[in-house]
C-alpha cells in the first residue's frame, strides 16, 4: 500500500511538472515570438514621418516603425530631411500603399517603436532603396542585421555615383552627429 501511495505521488508529481513546463515553454514562446519573428504583416502606409520613420497600419491598429539598417537626414538638416522624407513616400506609395512590414530579431526599439524591413507591393525593399538612391546612411545595430550586406552594397553604390547626400552639394553631418548636436526636447 506504501508503495502505490508513493508511485502514485510521484506520477503525480512528474504530470505536475510536465504540465508546469509545457506552460512556460508556451508562455516563453509567446513572449519570444513578439520579440524574434521575422513573419511579415501587410499594412497600409498611413503617414511617412520622414526618411526612416513611416505610420502603417497594421491588422487595424496604427503603428510606428523604424525602418532597420538606415538613417536619413533629420527634418532641420535642411534640405536633406524633406527631401529624404519625399523620396521615401515616392519609393513607398508609386503603386500602392499596401506594404510587407518584415521584422528581424528584435521587434521594438527603445521608444516602443517597431523596426522592420518594408516592401512595397512591387517587391522592393525600401530600407534598401532609400540607401541605393543615396537618401540614407547604414545603421546596423544588432542584432537586425539580416540584410546588412547588401545594405552596405547599396550604400557604397550611391556614394560611387555622388548620388543624393553624397554629391557635390550632399550632406555635411551624419544625422547620428546631428542629432547629439539637436537632441529632442
């Protein structure tokens, strides 16, 4: 009788303890999932922000994203900001306003923001675009680094040809030293 206590109180132990796992192991994979899914989500571009900032919404609800691996002039770098802002609405709404927001390993920046890779209905890679054109520099912080080979291939495109920020009449500060000279208020 001691015996079948005992055998029962450990099945019921190890049951206990699957059970206590399987449930961490889920509650960890949803947690995860928020943080390292690289599934896409379509969206529709509600504003762009400026050159590396774009409101979409996404399964109805509005969010900011911060496009990976670049950085574009900043609004009072006159008159790269604007012009960084107007590219990337023309690369993002020329055929559509329907875009694949594409997440990488870390899904939220600091200010709550999404970082994502957007491609615009006709397949292209924005993030991309915007530095091939010369209206952005690379900005890789890991660990987004999925297409930061061909970011720097697109970068150093742009500056071989003078293009955008890199011609004669280009950018003087990085928007990095920009913006420790203007920090937000």
């Amino acid at each position: 009788m001691y015996r079948m206590k005992n055998t029962m109180s450990e099945r019921l132990t190890k049951i206990l303890l699957v059970a206590v796992l399987s449930g961490f192991s889920l509650l960890m994979g949803l947690i995860g999932g928020e943080e390292s899914s690289s599934a896409a989500s379509a969206g529709d571009v509600v504003r762009v922000i400026d050159g590396d900032s774009i409101v979409v919404s996404v399964r109805g609800q509005k969010e900011e994203i911060r496009l990976i691996g670049i950085d574009a002039p900043e609004m009072g770098q006159r008159p790269w900001g604007r012009k960084a802002r107007e590219h990337l609405r023309e690369i993002l709404l020329r055929s559509s306003d329907r875009v694949s927001v594409v997440y990488d390993v870390q899904k939220r920046d600091k200010y709550g923001r999404l970082l994502a890779y957007i491609r615009t209905a006709g397949g292209r890679l924005a993030n991309a675009e915007m530095l091939k054109d010369g209206y952005a520099v690379l900005f890789s912080l890991p660990p987004n680094v999925r297409y930061v080979d061909e970011f720097r291939a697109a970068q150093e495109s742009a500056r071989g040809r003078g293009l955008g920020i890199w011609g004669k009449w280009g950018l003087r500060e990085a928007p990095y030293h920009y913006r420790r000279q203007h920090p937000r208020r």
